[in-house]
C-alpha cells in the first residue's frame, strides 16, 4: 500500500535471507577447515562474541549505521574473493581468513537487530521486523540442501558476490543513527512530499479512507 516502506521490507527481507544463508553455511562448513574441529569452532565462536561489541560500538560512533554495515559486508566479501584467488594451502592462513570473515559477517548480521527496527514506523515495527527475521530462518533452512548441490569453491564465490550485492542495497536505505523513529505511517509519506500516499487516503484524518 504504501511504496515507501515496501521498498525497505523487501531489501530487508533480503538481507536477512541472505546473511543467514551465509552464515549457516559457513557454519557448515567448518568442519572442511583443518585441525581440531573443537578448536576451530570454539575460535570462530569467540571472534564472533567480539563482533557483537565491536559492531554496537561502531554503529553508535560517527560511522553511523548505514557505514558500519556497508563496510563488514565489503571486508567479508574481500575475505572470501582473497581466499579463493590466492587458495591458501597453510591451515593457519585459511583459518585467519575465516576468522576474520565470521568476525565481520556477524557484526552486520548484529545491526540489523536495531537498524531494521528503526526504519519502520511504531504500528508496524514488530510485525514487518518478525517477517523479515522469517526471512532469516528460512535462509537458514535451505542451505544445507543448497551445499549439497553445489561445489564449496561455487558457494564461496556466490557467498562474495551476494555480500557485494547486500552492500550496495544497504546504500538505499537511510541513516537512523541519532534521528527520533517515525511514529506513524503518515510521518514517513509526509517526508516524501506526500507523493507516495494512496489514493482515496487522507493523512489529514489519520489515514482514514475517505
């Protein structure tokens, strides 16, 4: 009904499929590193508990939440692209990449827990963030069907490119950083100059139909 908070729940809904798609999968695929698998899992576990500090610290700083994001989607898709181009034989090396790249993965995955929030108004913030977190869980389901099709070196390439592709729709969206949460519909097409108001609807009288 109305474009203006269509386009954001749509580029929402992909974000969260995608990340945690990614996230999943890399999870997964934990068990292809070398060296102790306990090891592995419980370093790639901590790096991700200090993304969730670092990444709240950063997107409350002057960096905003739009940059911080941008960023951790551009530093994971360098991970993955080097590790591919160059295809480390030292363990050690190809477990820093993945450290580094789970680090900054999770700490976009982080944010969207209070940007997404912020960018819907207060009547239908908790319904559209519990779509898109749906969206989420639903990335999650197919990937262990998807690894199973798919060669790991086609997936890391796909997981690059769709980090690239999360980064750029990211760009769309605006910074919520410091700025008070719109509190109705109306407030959000109001700033649009009121252009993306249905016909047959007066903000007038609250959104009532006239």
């Amino acid at each position: 009904k109305y474009p203006s908070i269509r386009y954001k729940f749509l580029i929402f809904c992909f974000l969260f499929f995608v990340t945690s798609r990614i996230y999943n999968g890399i999870s997964i695929g934990i068990k292809n590193l070398e060296g102790n698998i306990y090891i592995n899992t419980t370093l790639l576990y901590l790096f991700e508990a200090i993304s969730y500090i670092v990444s709240a610290l950063l997107m409350n700083s002057k960096l905003g939440r739009k940059i911080t994001i941008i960023s951790m989607y551009s530093i994971s898709a360098v991970c993955l692209i080097t590790n591919e181009i160059f295809q480390f034989k030292n363990p050690i090396i190809t477990l820093i990449i993945n450290l580094i790249f789970r680090f900054f993965l999770s700490g976009a995955y982080t944010c969207y827990y209070t940007y997404t929030l912020e960018n819907y108004p207060t009547p239908i913030r908790t319904l559209a963030f519990g779509l898109n977190s749906s969206c989420g869980n639903f990335g999650g389901l197919l990937i262990p069907m998807i690894i199973e099709w798919v060669k790991p070196r086609v997936m890391l390439v796909c997981y690059a490119g769709l980090c690239i592709v999360d980064a750029i729709l990211v760009m769309f969206l605006k910074e919520t950083v410091g700025l008070p949460m719109e509190e109705t519909i109306e407030e959000i097409e109001k700033m649009k100059g009121n252009t993306l108001i249905p016909k047959g609807v007066d903000i007038s009288n609250g959104g009532e139909t006239i």
